[in-house]
C-alpha cells in the first residue's frame, strides 16, 4: 500500500509553536507526530509513504533523511508555494499507483483499522472513501443509509459525523484535482457531491482518535501518549527536591533545578528551569532557559 502524509501546512492553530518548527515534527511524548503516523501506516501495511512539506520544509527533508524505517520506502516533495490539501495531492501524482492508496493529516493520531476500512472500499468498488466517526466538534459529513456522503457542512450540527482526516482515493479522483495550483480537497468532495458523483463514508467505531493541531489538542494529546503519568527524557538533570504534578513530559537533555515544580506541562529538549520556577500548563520550547521572573511568559 502507498500512502500520504499531509504536512505542508502552516500549523497556524499551533502558533506560537509553528513559527520555528512545523506542526509535523512537534513531539508528542518525546516523538515528533511524524513519527508516530509513520509506524501506524507501517503497521497498517504501508510500504511507500511520501511526505509533502513547505513551512520549515528543511527541518521535514531532515528528519526523514536522518531517521530510516525498515520495511517503507519515504520520500518527501518540498512545495515552494503552498498548494493546499488538493494541490498537494495533484503535486504527487506520479508516486500513487493504479492501486487504493491512503492519504492521512499530520496533526491527527490515530489506531483506526485501516486494513478493514480497505476491503470495505473495494468491495464497494468506490473510487474515493472518507473514513469518519461520531466527534461532536466536528460532525459536519451527512450520510444517506447507503453510506455514501450527501453534504459536508462549515459548522457541526446534530446527525452528522466528523470525517478523521484519512482518505482512501483511487487514482481516478486525481483527475477532479486541478495541476499547479492551489487546491482544497474537501472542496473538491463537495462538488463531485453536487455532480452526483458519490463519495462514500466508512464509519469507524471503537478507536482512539486525537486532532493534535491545536494548541489544546496538542498538550491532551501529550498526555495521552505520556502512558505514564511522568515521562523522562534522556540525559535530563533534575534536582531531587523537584516536584512534578499531576502528569508531565521532559524532553531529553533537561535541567531542572531545585525547588522548581512541573505540572501538566512539555517541556522539549534542552530546556532549562532555573531554581524555584513552577511550570503549570505550559508548553516550554527546545533551548529555552525559565528564570523565575520568565515564568509567566510561557503558559499557553
């Protein structure tokens, strides 16, 4: 199976994290969320993934090169000009084959089966499926009895279900996707909707999901990941009368003085708290130092 990752974006929910670091290597629980959408599409059967990227775009062409997977193929395609969702798809034509591919978010984790979801959409013989589920802040897709999607809204309302951010296209929806330009997917859907032309929806039930782009999301989504309530990093230096809170995550190469205190914070690499500074809900960037009187600076 080949598959894409959406990660040209600007992150711009995610501000001010984004502006020195794309939304695609943010890390959750010392990982970039890059990482933890590549081993999902590995586990469920991913042998080519490509990458596009445009805001940091240096940082993404980096990582991959730097950090190998065993068993798929990665490659990225840099956008000098943003294209959007669609163009970003249209920008990559020759990497997908005759074969169903899948096309996933950046800032979305996720154990949804993408293997049944598979089968479901060539057994339906359909040519694009959006694989949704119930999620109140989202629910704009409506659905007909058949599954195929009738409407896709700009606002949530009752009886409607909220798309995932996971595509299984065909190589036909390429030709709805104008060349070269800028281009959003789910405008494309709406038309071929008002064509007559149906895109159909796999509902997925019992998953864990987590929209990560914002700022909100993001630090739930730590916490989630945290598995634990304390996560350490590597070759961190923290004070023995520090105390942490509730639930946090230190990046590697931390240092913590004493009397400090973490609670429901991220601390990224490299990061220093000086003595007597108390961190709560807060997101604390790589190679920032925390004095005392910084403090109130960093809460988002």
């Amino acid at each position: 199976m080949k598959a894409m990752i959406l990660a040209a974006g600007l992150g711009s929910r995610l501000r001010p994290l984004t502006y020195k670091r794309p939304k695609a290597l943010m890390p959750i629980a010392n990982r970039p969320i890059l990482a933890w959408n590549i081993d999902y599409l590995k586990i469920q059967g991913a042998t080519d993934i490509i990458i596009n990227a445009h805001h940091h775009h240096e940082q993404v062409v980096n990582y991959v090169r730097e950090n190998p997977l065993s068993g798929v193929k990665i490659e990225t395609k840099v956008e000098l000009e943003i294209l959007g969702t669609g163009g970003g798809i249209k920008n990559v034509e020759d990497f997908f084959s005759p074969e169903p591919f899948v096309v996933m978010n950046a800032d979305i984790l996720t154990n949804i089966d993408l293997k049944t979801a598979l089968h479901d959409h060539r057994s339906r013989g359909a040519f694009v499926t959006l694989l949704l589920h119930k999620f109140e802040r989202y629910n704009q897709l409506l659905v007909d009895k058949n599954l195929n999607i009738i409407d896709i809204g700009k606002t949530a309302s009752p009886g409607r279900l909220a798309f995932t951010g996971i595509h299984i296209m065909n190589q036909e929806l390429l030709s709805f996707l104008p060349a070269g330009e800028f281009s959003d997917i789910i405008d494309c859907y709406r038309k071929l909707i008002r064509d007559g032309k149906p895109i159909n929806a796999y509902v997925c039930q019992n998953h864990y999901w987590r929209d990560a782009g914002s700022l909100t999301d993001y630090t739930e989504a730590n916490m989630d990941f945290a598995r634990t309530p304390f996560l350490i990093g590597s070759g961190c230096r923290i004070h023995s009368s520090v105390r942490l809170y509730d639930w946090a995550i230190i990046g590697d190469g931390c240092r913590i003085e004493e009397d400090a205190s973490i609670r429901r914070s991220v601390l990224w690499e490299k990061v220093e708290i000086k003595k007597g500074v108390h961190i709560t809900d807060s997101v604390v960037t790589s190679g920032t130092t925390v004095a005392r009187h910084l403090a109130k600076e960093i809460s988002t």
